[in-house]
C-alpha cells in the first residue's frame, strides 16, 4: 500500500499495515454521506462562511 504524505510517502506491505488502513477505509466508507447529502452539506457550510 502506498501512503503519500506531507512530508514523503509510506509503503506498506505488512499484512496488520494494511488491515489497519483498510479497516479505517471501511469505517469512513460506512461513515460517509452520499453524494447528494454531502453536496447540500458542503453547500450549506459555504453559505455559513460567507454571511
């Protein structure tokens, strides 16, 4: 797996490396809104920062 950072990038190849991506990939993934709701989301909060 390759991770790019700020300061360089990581290669991971370690099976418990991955796993701990991939877990954290599957809880963003069950986490995240869909496309239309983050939209209106990110549209709203646009709106804040500019009144």
């Amino acid at each position: 797996m390759y991770v790019d950072t700020l300061t360089g990038a990581l290669y991971l190849e370690r099976p418990s490396e991955v796993a701990a991506y991939a877990a954290a990939h599957e809880q963003l993934q069950a986490l995240a809104l869909a496309p239309g709701p983050t939209r209106d989301t990110l549209r709203s909060i646009a709106a804040e920062l500019h009144t």
